[in-house]
C-alpha cells in the first residue's frame, strides 16, 4: 500500500503546528504508538522550524512538506527554496546555530536524526534545502 500527501506552507512560525499535526494526522492510518507519533511530530517541527528561522532569513517563502506511507515506512521531506546551507557536517553538530543571536539550542538536525531511523540533507547554496526523514512504524 502507498499513500502521499502534499503540503505548501509560507514560512510563518504558526504554519509550523498545521505541518506538524497535519503528518501525524496522515500517518495516523498507520496505527502507529503514541511515542511514534511524538518523534514524527517533533521531527517535522524541527525540520519546518529550521526552515522558518534559516531559509529565508528576513522574508517568506514557501515550505513543501511531502509524506509517503509505504509498507510501514513513513518517508517525510521538507523543502525550501532558501539561502541553502554552506557546511552540511558544521549544521549538524549539536549546539551549532547560525543565529546565536535567536537564542537559538542548535539542536534541530540532532533532535532529527535521533527520532526518525534516517535522516538526508541535501543543500545547494542560494536554492534550498531538502530534508529527508524516514520511519518505519513498528
């Protein structure tokens, strides 16, 4: 069995719980334990999240979220066409931010990648960044 859904988002910060409750609400036809729906819940929140507060520094863009349900493996992809990220390794060391001035933990890629079973980044300075989020539901 395969489903998908599509979402677009204006990186605004109150778009981040729709996306967040919007996956859960999808991958709930999987049957998945409460503590699956709160990593996958998190992990959209953080990956959304770094897309508001990065990828687009000072103006709105658009955030796509995509979700495929095949089998029991739950895939999640969070797009932006933003600034891009110039050290893929340097992001994703815990407490590293670009924006210490936001008080920001540094933590998103880490909380990510320690919640879902695999975790992509894929960038291109000055067109975007696409994380990829897997999870097989148990």
């Amino acid at each position: 069995m395969e489903n998908k859904v599509k979402l677009e988002l204006m990186s605004k910060s109150s778009n981040e719980a729709f996306a967040r409750i919007a996956i859960a609400a999808f991958v709930s036809q999987l049957d998945p334990t409460i503590e699956e729906i709160a990593d996958i819940k998190t992990a959209v929140s953080e990956a959304v999240t770094n897309c508001i507060i990065h990828a687009y520094e000072e103006k709105e863009g658009i955030i796509y979220v995509t979700c495929i349900l095949k089998n029991r493996e739950v895939t999640i992809e969070v797009q932006d066409n933003g600034i891009g990220i110039e050290n893929i390794d340097m992001a994703k060391e815990p407490l590293y931010t670009s924006k210490p001035e936001l008080e920001r933990s540094g933590m998103g890629f880490t909380i990510i990648d320690s919640f879902m079973d695999e975790m992509k980044i894929e960038s291109i300075v000055g067109m975007g960044t696409k994380v990829t989020m897997k999870k097989t539901i148990k």
